[in-house]
C-alpha cells in the first residue's frame, strides 16, 4: 500500500482558518438575531408569585376551611347558627336533622378541594338514600356527594354529577367507607347591574384526580323538582348538605381565583 502525505501549504492553512473563522462570526450573528427574535415574544411581568406547600400538600396561599388542626371556626349552620355537626381530628360528619353548614366567608370564582367519605351501607336502603349529601358552591350548585359504590341511581344524580344536570364522565368512585376526594373549579356566574344574566357559571370537576366534569356550563340552580334557575346574586358561601346520611368531609380549602 502507498502512503503519500503532504506537507500543508501555509497559505491555505491560513486561507483555511480565515474562512471557519467567518463561518463562526456569522454563526454566532445568527444566534444573537434569533435570540434578539425570540426576546420579542418573551414576557416578564407579572412574575408569579412562588408558593410552598405544608406536609399535607396544601398549597400557602389557600384559605383552610377545614384541617387535621382547624375546629369549625369557618363553618356556621345555614340559618345563621352554630354548625352543629359532629367534629373530631378535623373530620366532620353530617348530624341528621341538623342542617347544612355554610362557610363564614363567601365566595366567587375558586379552586376547591374537599374529601368526603361515605357511612357503611345500610341494609335495604339504595339509590339516592346511600350517603347523600352534596357541595354547594354559592348555595346554589351542587355537585353531588353520593355512595355511588355499586350503587345504582338516576346518571345524572350519582357521585361528582352536577344534580340534575350533568353526568360525570365516568364513575370513580372508590369504595364505601374510603375517603374520596374532589377537585373543583368553579367560575362564578355573570349578571349586569339590572340583574339579568350575562355568563353562566361553568364547572370541572375531578373526582380522585379523574376529570369528571369538564368545564360544563351550569344551567342555573339544581333543583330536585323542576327547571334550574338563575337569579343575580353576588359571591356567595360554600354549603355542605344534610340530606339525612352521616357523610363526613375533612381537608377543604380554597383558592380564590
Ligand atoms: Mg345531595
């Protein structure tokens, strides 16, 4: 085999390096252009805010209705009244016959986070009789809470429905006796200054980490008999529903949107 090397010629060496060196020069124009390009569509400001979340995963800036340290100093009952729940380790249980609870404060649009949990199933007892309660945003729009653990009912009744409304996407449920957990999105609904309805309010819904409503618009208030209707109102507090059954919440707290 033949090998033949060559001595490079210092003219082209130097010819050699001239041109990469350019090539670097407008390589390097072309990134500062496209940086100087990119800048145009960047935004800066407003920074948001950072938030840190406590051993329970509650994020800083929600307002704790109910937690493993709180008593019911959020909670009043809806005619004005003591909540006269039963209460203990942070956990709140419906006292049948009591009345719902209602929050102190009100409240417009807001992420909620609420666990609940169902009693143990009672004999001969179905459908919309097992763990009934519900979660009343502004006392108006309920997304059902129900025992929806094999446990049929009316599609539109069951678990994490909007009551009469909507169906949830799917069933995801847990079983009876185990903590469920929802998280809502609420936006509030829009009237004019003569009271007449300018946006509906719109809802999703995840019930354990399941999007089951997904920003529905809410057609008015939930009614048991009849049509939903709308009626101007302001913010307005969260209600919680004694509907007879010995259903108990814990964790629940709000951002305010
Ligand atoms: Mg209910």
């Amino acid at each position: 085999m033949l090998f033949r090397t060559t001595v490079p010629n210092p003219q082209h060496v130097l010819t050699t390096l001239a041109v990469m060196a350019g090539l670097a020069l407008s390589v390097s124009a072309t990134a500062a252009n496209e940086h100087e390009e990119a800048a145009k569509t960047e935004v800066w400001e407003p920074e948001p805010t950072q938030i840190t979340f406590n051993a329970e995963g509650v994020p800083s800036d929600a307002k704790v209705l109910l937690g493993p340290d709180s008593d019911l100093y959020a909670w009043r009952g809806e005619k004005g009244d003591k909540a006269a729940w039963d209460f203990d380790q942070g956990v709140m249980t419906v006292s049948p016959g009591a009345g719902a609870v209602v929050t102190e404060d009100a409240f417009c649009d807001m992420q909620l986070h609420i666990e609940w949990r169902s009693p143990d199933k009672i004999e001969g007892r179905t459908g919309q009789q097992l763990g009934n309660s519900g979660v009343f945003l502004q006392q108006r729009y309920e997304v059902q809470v129900l025992d929806s653990w094999e446990n049929r009912t009316y599609s539109n009744g069951q678990a994490a429905s909007v009551y009469k409304q909507h169906i949830p996407l799917v069933n995801a449920m847990k079983p009876t006796g185990e903590w469920q957990r929802y998280d809502i999105l609420f936006t509030a609904p829009r009237f004019d200054a003569e009271g007449a309805l300018k946006e509906k309010a719109r809802l999703t819904v995840l019930h354990n980490g399941v999007v089951v409503q997904n920003h529905v618009e809410i057609q008015g208030t939930t009614e048991y008999i009849g049509a939903p209707k709308y009626q101007a109102h302001g913010c307005a507090p969260l209600m919680l529903q004694d509907h007879g059954d010995k259903v108990s919440f814990r964790n629940i707290w709000v951002r305010e949107l």
